[in-house]
C-alpha cells in the first residue's frame, strides 16, 4: 500500500500522541508529591502546558484534514469497519478538543465556582479518551496482524 497520510498530518497524529502520554503521566503521578511542593508544581505545569499545546495542535490538525483529502480506505474494506472507523475517529477528535477545554474552565474562577462536575466530566472524558484509545489501538493491531494490510503504515514515516 502507498497511499499515505501526508506528512502534516502524520506529524500532528504522532506530536498529539506524545503530548497524550505526557497528560496521563503527569496526571497520575503528581499525587506521589504533597500539595505545595515543587514537584507537584512541575508535574501540574506539564500537564498545563502540554493540555494548551494538544488544544492548539488539534485544532490546526482538523482544520488541515478539512482541507487535505486522507488516503481512501484499502480496497474491500467492509461497511461496518468503514463505519466504525469513522466513528472512533470522529469521537477522538472531539476529545482532544473537548478534554483540554474542560481543563481550562476547571482552572477558572468561573469553573470553580460551578462545583464538582467540570472535574468529574474532565474525569469521565479522560476514561473516555482511554476507551477510545484501546478501540483505536486494537483496530490498528487488527489490521496489521489479521487483515495484514500494512494499513499502519499510512500513518508512519515513509520508508526509503
Ligand atoms: C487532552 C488533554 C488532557 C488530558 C488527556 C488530561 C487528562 C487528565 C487526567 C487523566 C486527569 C486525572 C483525573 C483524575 O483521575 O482525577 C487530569 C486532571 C486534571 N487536569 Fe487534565 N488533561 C488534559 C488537559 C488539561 C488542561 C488543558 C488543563 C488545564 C488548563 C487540565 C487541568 C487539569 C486539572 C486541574 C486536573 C486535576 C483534577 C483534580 O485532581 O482535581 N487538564 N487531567
Ligand atoms: C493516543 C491517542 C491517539 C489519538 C488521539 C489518535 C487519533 C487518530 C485519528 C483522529 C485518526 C484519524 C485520522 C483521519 O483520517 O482523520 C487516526 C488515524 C490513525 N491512527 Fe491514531 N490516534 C492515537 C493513537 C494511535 C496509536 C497508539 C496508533 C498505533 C497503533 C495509531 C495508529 C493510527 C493509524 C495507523 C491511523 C490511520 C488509519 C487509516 O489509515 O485509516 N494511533 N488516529
């Protein structure tokens, strides 16, 4: 198979991996640290930063796949995995965009005075997120060891 992501767009896919792993990292180890301390600190300017950085990437990356036409699906792909494709895709687009907006009402006076629920929804999408993620991974996994048709390799660099 030759038809490939273009290299914009496999750029963001991978750039936008990275930062996904730095905000699950950050998230789950910041509590080995006290409140106050300059490890907790850290940790949580990471998760900052890098949550700002999946927002803006994600964005730049749905307005470049607006506008950048994807490789068509392999030849013979079945309705049912085209549909679900979409789908997951699709709902791994509005997390990245949605999860870092929660994060930055959360961090607002005006979230904060809304109560619990834009930490627990910030919650409920990250679990999300984690679903979606392992449906993703286990579609590529499919592919590549059961379809065997390379389809991985749309999204990885182009080999010489
Ligand atoms: C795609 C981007 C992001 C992901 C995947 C993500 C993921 C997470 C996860 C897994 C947690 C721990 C939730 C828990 O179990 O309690 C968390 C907590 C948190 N995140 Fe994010 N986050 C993202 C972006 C952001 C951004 C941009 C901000 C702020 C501007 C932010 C602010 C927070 C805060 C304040 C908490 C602490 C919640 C608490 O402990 O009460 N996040 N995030
Ligand atoms: C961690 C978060 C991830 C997110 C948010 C994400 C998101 C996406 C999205 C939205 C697409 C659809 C591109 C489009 O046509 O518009 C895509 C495609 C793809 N992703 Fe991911 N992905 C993630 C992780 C991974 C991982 C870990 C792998 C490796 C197993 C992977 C492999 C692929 C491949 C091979 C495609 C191309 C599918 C095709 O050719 O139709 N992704 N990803």
């Amino acid at each position: 198979m030759t038809d490939r992501y273009d290299a914009v767009a496999r750029f963001l896919h991978w750039a936008i991996v990275l930062l996904i792993i730095v905000q699950f990292s950050s998230a789950w180890s910041w509590d080995i640290f006290e409140k106050g301390t300059t490890g907790r600190f850290v940790l949580f300017q990471f998760h900052l930063y890098s949550g700002y950085s999946i927002l803006a990437l994600a964005l730049l990356r749905i307005v470049w796949r607006l506008t950048h036409r994807p490789p068509p699906l392999p030849a013979g792909s079945s309705r049912l995995v085209e549909i679900a494709s979409h789908a997951v895709h699709g709902l791994l687009y509005l997390a990245i965009v949605v999860q870092p907006l929660l994060g930055i009402v959360m961090i607002t006076a005006f979230g904060k005075s809304l109560g619990r629920w834009p930490g627990e929804a910030h919650e409920l999408v990250a679990d999300g997120l984690l679903v979606l993620v392992g449906l993703h991974v286990a579609g590529a996994l499919f592919h590549q060891f059961v379809l065997r048709d390379r389809l991985i390799e749309r999204m990885l660099p182009a080999r010489r």
